[in-house]
C-alpha cells in the first residue's frame, strides 16, 4: 500500500454515533413508518399535521404573530428547550460513545451514515435547501472520530468493502463540512478499495455518486448513481444523488419524476428534504413547507432535527420571514450547536433582521471553521455593510481566501467555475467571472447557473446578452430575491424601465434583506429609476 494508502488506514478513530435506528441515506429501515412526502402534500385545504400536532404553516397557533407570506413557523421557540435537552443527551451519549466505541455501535455505523450528498451551497445566491449535509454524520467533531475509528477498524479488517465505502463517503463528508477539497482524494482511493474488495457493491457504487456529486461533475454523478440503482434499486443514498444530480444539471422535470420515485421507493428524511425543493425550485412553497415539517416530525435524532429545522430555516429565509427563519435556526441549534449551515443561516437572518453585530459574530465562527466561498463572501460584505475602521481590508482578506480555495478545490478535481464566478462578478476579476460562468454553463443550464453568467455578462458590460439568462433564471417560479434583484438591475441597463422597476420591487418585497450590499443597492436603483 502506497503513503496515502497508510495514511487512510492510520488517520485516527470511529464513525460511531447516531443511527438512533432511523432509515440511514444508505441503508436500514428502522421499523417505524414515516408516510411519504406524497402524503404530506394535501390539498390546500387538508393540510398536513405539523411536528406538534398542530396544523402547519397555514394555521397559526393562538397569539402568534403571522409570517409576511401568510405562514407560521413549525420550529417555535416552544420545542427548542425540549430539543436543546433530547440534544445535550445527545453530545453526552456521542462523547461515551467515543470512550466505548462498542463492536456494536461500530457495526452500525458501517452499516450506515447517511451523507448522501453534501454539496457546496455555494454564494448567497444560492439556497442551501438540497446541499447542506444529510442526516447522518453531521457534527465536525463526531465526524473526525467516525473517521478515526473506521480507520482504526480497517487496520484490522483491511478486506472489509463495505467499511471502505463508509470511510470514502465519510471523507467527502469531511471535505464538505471543513471546507477541505484535499479529502476527495482519499475518498477516491477509499471507493477504489471498495471496489476491488466488492465490484458489486451498492453502498460503493452510490459512494461513486455523491463524491462525484461533491466535486461538481453532475454528469458522472448521475451515471454512478443509475449503476448503483440497477444494482440495488432501494439504495437511499443512490436515490437521493440521482435527484441531486438532475437538479444540478437544471432537469427539473426528471428530478421531479426521481423525487416521486425514490419517495415511493424510500421515504424518509434525505427524500423528503430533496422532494421539497424540487418543488420550492418550480415555485410550490406550500407543498416544501408541508414535505419539511413531514420530515421533521420523522427526524429520530438530534442530528436529522438539526438538518431538516435548517431547511426550513432556509426556506423561510427564501421567502423574508427572517423571525420564522430564526426560529428555526434556534431549534436546529438546540439540537446540534456546532451545525454550521444553520450558523450561517442564522448569520444572514440576523443580519436582515438589523442585528449586524450578531451577525458577524456568527458568520466570523462559520469562516473558522469552514472556509467556503459563501459564507467567505458573506462576511466580507458584512464588513462593508458595517463600514468600521479596517473594515474595507477585512472585507479584502475575505475575498481573496475565495480564490485560495478555489485554487484548492481545483487541485483536487473540484470544478469550482459556479463559486469563481458568483464571487469575482462583485468582489474580483470580472473577466475570470465571465469565464467561468460561461464554462459552468456549457457544463449544466440551472437557475443558478443562468443567474451567475447574467450577472457576469452584467459586470462586464453586456447587458443585452445578460437579459435573456436573467430571465431564464427566474422562469421555474422559484422565488428568490437575489434574482429578482439581478434581473431588475439588468432590465433597467437594457431600457426596460417598468419591468426593472417591478423586478426590483418584487425582489424587495420578496425579502427585504437579502444580502449585506445587494439589498441597500437595489433600493438605489428602484429610486433612480422612478
């Protein structure tokens, strides 16, 4: 075995926690049905039950102040103590768990971990809703002893296929939680190990996916993904990078067909948050606000709460309710404190919400540990937005760790186009934005994608070729201001007053805060243009 061979057997300690015997994004039922996320998408006038019995988002509770869309919040302040203690009983049961390590618990974590995905969610254009990290391994520092202990098993059991697959998809997991692109590498070589143990093997073959997923070739990741299905046409986890893939290759009609197949076939929480915003994407909020509350009120640990109260915070989010968004935040951080997607969510609803200071703290926590271009770019802007001595260089710094990781994330077979170009179009190289848009759009035609090349030919002065993207990026219905914002600024630039005026508007309208610079600018330009 070669240096990185040894170095993936001998990195250190364990993936042991959760599997508090819930469905895992590859693996086993737990015994309990959950319904599908068919069944949590009734008419309007038979909604769904939420997580507390109540009825969702449409009905507020007595006394409780209504969202700006009409909705209330399913994650209220009042579950947070409960979750906050179900998730200190957690973190003590994960740190015995960590001292015991028992055959048992190790037994099912090989069986297990379902980190199905875990893509970048990448600038504050884009949502976090299908990217952030499946249930599973969540936490970064039961994250980094799962790997230890599979690790330290595999120094044992060197012909154990199916512990090699977990480690590669624990590796991925990894690189997406630390912002660390370096442990695709190993994640391959773990795969490759599976494979030459197991060539059969469906929990390898789904692993190819979501690491293909994880470095943005959305192409292969749906090639690996069908293979692994045809071998095992339950796998949770192959399931769940089928409808990822096609979402990130902009074919939202199949994902929409996918998401009804793999619902059918295994519905449970990674399902459930994907069919979501399948629909969130062609602009059914209803329904992705019923289909997350369905999969909280079917999370079985403190690890799905966190993951599926985030998606909900992010939804809410989406549509400008900032308290329902913060509640939602504080109900994934009761169960998990250091789950960082919803410390960056929190960070922007904050910010959008007048709380600048908080904001930065949390976003300043979220960079430490995670380096990625978005919440980078977030927080250089909520350094210019603040506007404090030595605020412009901070912001600086920020900006330009985007192109180290960038740098990084190429070195190790990630294409990082979508993130160079949301990125350089307002803080860097206008040309390099224009680029890799134009390279990330030959490659995939999403929302997002439309989006980033619009406001690179924008940047770069090309208005008239900008216009026909930024409407294409706003042509699904799905909402988001950012877009709005974007295709405003362009229509305005293009000669068409009203309808810049009322994409303004409408982005305003839609939520008010919806980035640090972007939403004081667009205010600019609805009152020039009056």
């Amino acid at each position: 075995m070669g240096p990185r061979g040894q170095d993936d057997e001998q990195d250190g300690q364990q993936v042991a926690r959760r599997e508090d015997g819930r469905r895992t994004a590859g693996g086993e039922e737990d015994g309990r049905s959950t319904g599908t996320a068919a069944d949590a998408s009734p008419a309007p006038s038979a909604p769904a039950p939420s997580p507390s019995g109540a009825t969702p988002s449409s009905a507020a509770p007595s006394g409780a102040a209504p969202s700006p869309s009409g909705a209330v919040s399913s994650c209220g302040d009042e579950r947070v103590a409960a979750v906050r203690r179900a998730g200190a009983l957690g973190r003590l049961w994960r740190g015995r768990a960590r001292l015991t390590l028992s055959a048992s618990l190790l037994a099912v974590a090989l069986t297990g971990g379902a980190i199905a995905l875990g893509a970048d969610r990448v600038p504050a254009s884009a949502p976090v809703s299908v990217g952030a990290a499946d249930p599973g391994i969540l936490g970064g520092g039961d994250l980094d002893a799962s790997v230890a202990a599979l690790q330290t098993h595999l120094r044992s059991q060197p012909k154990d296929a199916g512990a090699w697959a977990t480690l590669a998809l624990a590796y991925v997991e990894q690189a997406r939680t630390k912002g660390d692109p370096s442990r695709y590498p190993r994640a391959e070589q773990a795969l490759r190990r599976s494979l030459s143990l197991a060539p059969d093997g469906d929990q390898a073959l789904a692993g190819r996916a979501a690491l293909a997923a994880a470095r943005h070739d959305f192409e292969d990741a749906l090639a690996f993904a069908d293979t692994a299905l045809r071998r095992n046409p339950y796998s949770e986890r192959a399931l769940s990078s089928r409808i990822d893939a096609l979402v990130e290759l902009g074919r939202y009609a199949d994902a929409a067909g996918a998401a009804k197949t793999a619902d059918a076939r295994r519905p449970g929480v990674p399902v459930f948050t994907r069919y979501a915003y399948v629909r969130e994407l062609r602009g059914d909020v209803t329904t992705a606000r019923r289909v997350l509350e369905q999969a909280l009120s079917a999370a079985g640990s403190p690890g799905d709460t966190a993951y599926v109260a985030t998606q909900l915070g992010q939804l809410a989010w989406n549509q400008g309710d900032h308290k329902t968004a913060l509640g939602c935040y504080a109900r994934a951080l009761a169960a998990d404190d250091g789950y960082l997607p919803a410390l960056e969510g929190r960070a922007r609803a904050r910010a959008a919400s007048g709380d600048r200071a908080g904001a930065i703290t949390d976003m300043e926590t979220v960079v430490a540990r995670s380096p990625l271009p978005g919440p980078l770019v977030e927080l250089g802007e909520l350094y210019e937005a603040r506007g404090a001595a030595g605020d412009r260089a901070r912001a600086r710094r920020q900006y330009a760790l985007v192109g180290a990781w960038t740098a990084l994330a190429r070195a190790n077979g990630v294409d990082a186009d979508l993130d160079t170009a949301l990125a350089a179009a307002d803080h860097g190289d206008k040309r390099a934005a224009l680029r890799a848009a134009r390279a990330e759009w030959a490659r995939r035609h999403t929302v997002h994608t439309a989006d980033a090349l619009a406001w690179a030919l924008h940047v770069n002065g090309r208005d008239a070729e900008a216009l026909p993207y930024a409407r294409r990026a706003t042509a699904t219905g799905y909402r988001n201001a950012v877009f709005r914002y974007h295709r405003g600024v362009i229509e305005l630039a293009t000669g068409h007053r009203a309808a810049g005026r009322a994409s303004l508007a409408s982005a305003l309208a839609l939520n008010p805060g919806f980035s640090p610079l972007g939403a004081a600018r667009a205010r600019e330009a609805l009152e020039g243009a009056e």
